[in-house]
C-alpha cells in the first residue's frame, strides 16, 4: 500500500513537471527571476562586438571586442561593479570579437570560456586557450545546443553544425539568453550558411536582436527578422545595409547602433527598456 502510494507521488509529480515544462514553451530552467538584469552592447573603437549581461557584481560576456578595446571593457566592468564572468563567450575566431580576451582574463575573474569547434589556426584564439590551460580556467566547446542558468540570466547556446566551413564568420555560436518572458537572441556575425541552420532551431520571437555582421545582409537575413521579430535590433557599427534597415521597418523593430555609443537595456522580466537616449536610432 506504502509502496503504491509512493508510485502515485512520483507520477503526480512527473505530470506536474510536464505541464510546468509544457507551460514554459518547452524550456524548463530552475532561476532567479527577481530583480533587474542589465545588457550592455559597448561602442567600440572599430564596429567590433562587446556584449555585457549582468546583474550586480556578476556578468556574462558575449565578445571581447579587439586588443584595442580592452581598457575600454575593463573600464566598463569596474564602472558598473562586475567582479566575476559566470562565462566569456567567444563567439568566433576573428579578431574583432576575441581580440580583448587575454585583457578581460587577466584583470577579472572567469569561471568559464565558451568557444565554437574551430580547427584553423587563429593567433588570438591560441592565447586564450593557453591562457586558460595555464591558470585552470575552463574551456568548453558545445557540440549540441547547450542550456546554462547563471540566476540573472539563463541562456541557450547554440553551437554550428558543420565542422568545417569556408567562412570563419559561420562557426559563430548563437546565443538566446532569457530573463523571465524577456528573450534577446545574439548570432555572433552569422553568415548565410549559419542563419540557415539557426532557422530551423524553432527560435522564439525576442525583444531584442543583435544583428549578425555588423549589420551587413545575407540572403537569409529577411528569414531572421521574421522569425524573431524582434522589437530593438542592434547594429554593432555606425551604419547598416539598407536591406537591414528594410527589414527593420517591414517588421517593426527599431533599429539601433552602437557605432557612436554604448546601447543599454533593462529587463525586469517582463519588459526590456532601453535606457538613456545615446545610441543613434533609426
């Protein structure tokens, strides 16, 4: 009887988390959803991509930016009270978005560097990983979409498909982070190819979207919009391709640029609100 009754609270449990599992549109994270996360997208010396997501003294960093803008992050980080990275994540070998790595790890703490499979050889890409060999830091290169919950943020990393591809642009892994029913999608500078195998990833509509290469257009990018649908886009530069800025209107999102200032949001879960009136807009 005791063991039938034991029988029957697990399977209550199980449908209960099914429903919870059915209700959060088939994603299921334990997390912190009180309180405010902040997304910081940095202007940069060259268009190159910084992107900072925190909560207080912890953050996530999406791109480092290059050598040049090292001192720049490292100001930022102190400014706004950063002491630790739950990760760094790299979206992709070049220079415009590894270049400032070996700066942000020797000046703040690191818990983890996330990079793409790549098997060139990358000069910058190297130090870093020796970097974290040689202190512990680390390394970790997602094979399959992976799920990270940090408190403020939980965020879906989605690695490509393909070992080998022509472009270095298109080994960039995607990010969708989410806080509450607040949902940004960052896809690294994605090319064709790469925005091809994002869009059969069933993405959900989002508020904000950084637009891949500095907003230069593929094929593909029209599909982009229309999926996510976003309601900011931000270009990582002072300008765009018309075909972005096209889509931008055709979808209703409000194009953003973080060329001549630093684009900030605040997400309290609910509502993503950009701050400050600094970034240029279309």
């Amino acid at each position: 009887m005791r063991k039938a009754a034991v029988v029957g609270a697990w399977i209550a449990l199980i449908l209960i988390l099914g429903l919870a599992y059915r209700a959060a549109g088939g994603r299921f994270f334990l997390s912190e959803e009180n309180g405010e996360t902040k997304v910081r997208i940095l202007r940069t010396k060259e268009d190159a991509d910084c992107i900072i997501i925190g909560n207080g003294v912890k953050a996530v960093m999406i791109d480092a930016g290059e050598a040049q803008d090292g001192e720049r992050i490292l100001e930022v980080l102190q400014e706004t009270g950063v002491e630790t990275l739950d990760a760094l994540i790299l979206t992709h070998p070049d220079l415009d978005h590894v270049g400032g790595a070996s700066a942000v790890l020797q000046a703040v703490a690191v818990d983890k560097v996330i990079v793409p499979y790549y098997n060139g050889e990358k000069e910058e890409l190297d130090a870093v990983k020796n970097y974290c060999k040689k202190t512990g830091i680390q390394v970790y290169c997602p094979n399959h979409v992976w799920k990270m919950n940090v408190g403020y943020v939980n965020l879906l990393i989605y690695p490509p498909q393909e070992k080998h591809y022509k472009e270095s642009n298109n080994y960039s892994l995607a990010v969708l982070a989410e806080h509450g029913s607040v949902r940004m999608f960052f896809g690294g500078d994605a090319l064709r190819k790469r925005s091809e195998e994002l869009l059969l990833m069933n993405l959900p509509e989002v508020s904000l979207y950084k637009v891949p290469h500095h907003g230069r257009a593929n094929s593909a990018s029209d599909e982009m919009f229309e999926a996510l649908q976003p309601v900011y886009a931000v270009v990582t530069s002072k300008t765009a391709d018309e075909e972005i800025v096209r889509c931008g209107r055709q979808y209703g999102s409000r194009l953003l640029f973080s060329g001549e200032a630093d684009v900030v949001f605040q997400s309290d879960g609910e509502h993503l609100i950009l701050q400050g009136g600094e970034a240029a807009a279309q």
